[in-house]
C-alpha cells in the first residue's frame, strides 16, 4: 500500500495504521532541496512498492502534520512516528 502524494488521511492510514515500514518525505514547493530530492523519493517509492510506504506530505497543505512531528527542514519518518 503506497501513496506517494498524503493528507492528513492519508498519513494515518497508510504510516500511522499500517503494519508495513514507512518513509515519508515532508516537503513544500518553495525547498530548493526538497526539490533535488523529488525525483529520489519517487524512484524509491516505485521501486519499493508493495515492499514499504513511500510518501511525500506538503507541509503547507498540511500543517497540523508538520507541527505534530516538529517539522523544520526536509525530513524522513518511519514507523518510530509518535501517534
């Protein structure tokens, strides 16, 4: 189960509620680095499928997400996030 593209649904069903690991990749439009590392998380998350979730969250579209995990900078999150 993979989507590369979560809300806040998202994020619960497929990271928070799922047995299967998960890498998520919080992002927003204007991260020059978030940017270069697009192209990374989506050949991850393709070659991954079926194997872990592969995930990008936009923190601007999704600020509750980034204020609950303490979101600064670009970051990756597994099964160790905190409910």
């Amino acid at each position: 189960m993979s989507r590369l593209h979560m809300n806040s649904d998202d994020f619960q069903n497929i990271v928070l509620d799922n047995k299967e690991p998960a890498v998520v990749d919080f992002w927003a439009t204007w991260c020059g680095p978030c940017k270069m590392l697009a192209p990374t998380i989506e050949e991850l998350a393709s070659e991954l499928e079926g194997k872990i979730a592969v995930g990008k969250v936009d923190v601007d579209e999704n600020r509750e997400l980034a204020v609950k995990y303490g979101v600064m900078s670009p970051l990756f999150t597994s099964k160790t996030a905190r409910k």
